[in-house]
C-alpha cells in the first residue's frame, strides 16, 4: 500500500498548456482508478492544488512509474510516495462518501 502526495505546480505551468495538461492529469487518475491502483483519492481542502492518493502496488519502483506517467511530472508537479502496511480497517469506512 501506499500514500501519495501530489502537488501540482500551478504558477510553472504554461498558460498555453494548462487545459491539456490537467485533461491527461485527470486521465492518469481515472486509468489508474479503474486498474485498481489508486484506491481512494482527493484533494486537500486546507492547500489549493494539492491531493493524496491511496492505493496498491507491487513494489516502490511500480509506484514511481505510476507516477512518471502523470502530465505534470517532472516539472509541474511534486510527488511524495510513502509505503505502509495495513494493521486495521475500519468497517465505517464503507460508509465514506
């Protein structure tokens, strides 16, 4: 398992390239979404342009190849990967919406 953090460089981005970039960011998240690798995700609501990401991989260096395929990486954007395993889940957690 695994957290995380992205956050996106706004004020680098080209004015130009904005649009596109974030259409192919969304993509990234809805591919990785549906393949089951990202498992629960959204944006902070304390610092604009910025998010956590939950999910799976099989190892640290698949977790960064997700990554590397994101739009805005490496220039537009910061991406903070920490590993962790999972002691307990709450069942209320089917209840989040």
């Amino acid at each position: 398992m695994f957290t995380m953090d992205v956050v996106i460089k706004n004020h680098l981005i080209p004015d130009d390239k904005r649009d596109e970039l974030f259409e192919k960011h969304a993509q990234w998240i809805q591919e990785n979404y549906d393949s089951g690798a990202f498992l629960l995700m959204g944006p902070y609501t304390t610092k604009e342009m910025t998010g956590l990401i939950i999910g799976q991989a099989d190892s640290k260096v698949a977790i960064e190849a997700i990554a590397q395929a994101d739009a805005f990486y490496p220039d537009y954007a910061d991406y903070v990967i920490n590993e962790f395993n999972i002691n307990k889940i709450n069942p209320k957690i089917a209840e989040i919406k």
